[in-house]
C-alpha cells in the first residue's frame, strides 16, 4: 500500500545540471522510494531568456544516466504561463500587487539618497517607492509604455492571513513559525513578476506544488529563507503546506557552494569524460548500493504501478 508522500526534483535549465542537483535528486527520490510514494521532476523554465532547450535536454540525459525514474509526463513551466497569471490577477483584486517602475539604478539611488536602507534575505529591502502612486498615475504610465515589475504589498498581504504565526516543518531544523514582522524584515515588497518574467520562482514553485500534491519539498539549504514566504503565499491561496527537507550544499575546493555560474563541473562533463554513475553518488555522499537497488525496483514496477 503506497503512502501519499510526493516528492519532486524540480531544476530549472539555465545551465549545466552539477554534483549538488544530483544530491538534491537523489535525495528526493530516496525519500520517495523509501516510503512507497511518487518522485516526479519538474522543468523551472520560467526565466525565458536563460533556459535553453538544449539544458532541459541535458536534465534528462544527465538524470537517467545516474538511473533516476521519475512519472511522466514532465511539467514544464514555460507552458503554463496562463495558470500563473490566473494567480496574479487573484492577487491584484484583491489590493495586494502594485506596478513598481523603479529599475535597479534608481532603487540603488533612492536607498543611497537615504544613507542605507534595512538588509533581508536577498540584500537591501525595496524602499516602497511606487507603493503610494495614485492608480491614474500607475495606469498613465503603463499606458506609456514603460516596464514595470509587479510587487506584494506585504504589509497589505499580512493582513490578509489570519492565525498568526504560520507554521511550516523542516526535516531537520524542526518546527518553523513565520511572523508577519519577519516578512515586512526579510522580504518587504518582494517581486512576484516582471516583463521579462511574467511570474516569479516565488510563485510559481508554490503554485505547482500544490498544483502536483507535492507533500515533501527536498531542496538545498540555501532556500530555506524563501520557504517562509512560501508559507505567506500558501497561506494568501489556501494552498496545502506541505513538509520540507533543507539538505546540506556541496562546495567546491576553495569552500564555496557548487554553482552554475561559478562553473562547477558539471554532470554532462562527468558523463561525457566516462565517470561511472556510482563515483557521482559516492561524491555528493550517497550510498552508490542504496541508489542502484532503488533504480533496480523502479525499473521492475510496471507504468500503472508508476502512474
């Protein structure tokens, strides 16, 4: 008899998948497996002007090669684009989204006008600016033309969410409280879409978790701040929460975290060179024998079974 636990690798193709996404692959479908639920892989390629088909390809080959199975079909999200929008617009009528117009030269000014501005999560905090524009104001200027960012009012959106605190579970930092002040701290007006994004990772990460019934999110420790806004957002829609796993990020000689941009070496590389799957798990820290004998049970189950 299957549990309901869901789980999901979810990479977004804007580079050469490297060793610390086969760790977070690989963990996920272990947590999956071990407890005779479904592991499913989602392609993040919101960020049209960085995925390239040709990553989302390599995704598949690389996760294969290391004998991961995972359900079919694939979620891509660069195809539901509508479905993100539905969500905005819930957002926008009820008062919580507004046109932000500031680029990042001017929001640098404003804040180094002001002697600083308060750090979050992800660096200095949006100084409000275009919160207060008058709704003609706000529509004269997209009528112009211009680009514009769509921002949470978050003061607006805490108001919103009763049962204060809300509550999230880490599988090993424990029990999580959000407060509506460490929002208003850690993210202020955070970005929800932009022209060239038409919805944020935020939102749609959220979205397609409940959308899928994903009921363990298993990603990298460096996420764990934006799981709290996760949980506002949950919380805006009624979306179930479901349990989280933070692992451990890998680094590389020098100390710091395998990174696309940083060039870390990358699993196509490793394929491509002749490294054998089994030296992959043995590098990211998993059992070589635990991942062969899930890969081995998986390939043995027929496509109902897995469906």
């Amino acid at each position: 008899m299957q549990s309901g636990i869901v789980t999901r690798f979810a990479p977004s193709p804007t580079g050469w998948l490297h060793p610390g996404h086969a760790l977070s692959a690989g963990i996920a479908a272990l947590h999956a497996r071990a407890a005779g639920g479904r592991f499913l892989l989602r392609i993040e390629d919101i960020d049209t002007t960085r995925c390239r088909p040709e990553y989302s390809d390599a995704i598949l080959a690389d996760l294969a090669w290391l004998g991961l199975h995972w359900e079919q079909p694939v979620r891509r999200q660069s195809q539901h684009f509508a479905a993100y929008a539905t969500a905005l617009d819930d957002l926008k009528q009820r008062g919580l989204l507004y046109p932000c117009f500031c680029t990042r030269r001017q929001i640098q000014a404003e804040i180094a006008a002001a002697g600083g501005a308060p750090h979050g999560f992800d660096g200095a905090l949006y100084p409000g600016t275009c919160r207060g524009l008058a709704e003609s104001a706000r529509q004269d200027r997209i009528a112009a033309g211009g680009n514009y960012a769509l921002r949470l009012d978050m003061a607006a959106a805490c108001r919103q969410v009763a049962g204060w605190p809300l509550r999230w579970q880490d599988g090993t930092a424990g029990p999580q409280a959000v407060t509506a002040d460490l929002l208003l701290a850690g993210f202020g007006d955070v970005v929800l879409a932009r022209k060239d994004i038409p919805a944020s990772y935020h939102l749609c990460v959220t979205h397609d978790d409940a959308l899928q019934g994903i009921t363990l999110v298993t990603r990298g420790q460096d996420l764990f701040p934006a799981t709290h806004l996760h949980r506002l957002l949950q919380a805006l829609f009624g979306w179930p929460v479901p349990a989280y796993a933070h692992h451990r990020l890998l680094a590389d000689e020098s100390g710091e975290r395998l990174a696309k941009r940083r060039g870390a070496a990358s699993l196509r590389d490793l394929r491509m060179a002749g490294a054998s799957p089994a030296a992959v798990w043995r590098q990211v820290g998993l059992d070589p024998a635990d991942m062969e004998k899930m890969a081995e049970s998986v390939s043995r189950e027929t496509p109902r079974e897995r469906s």
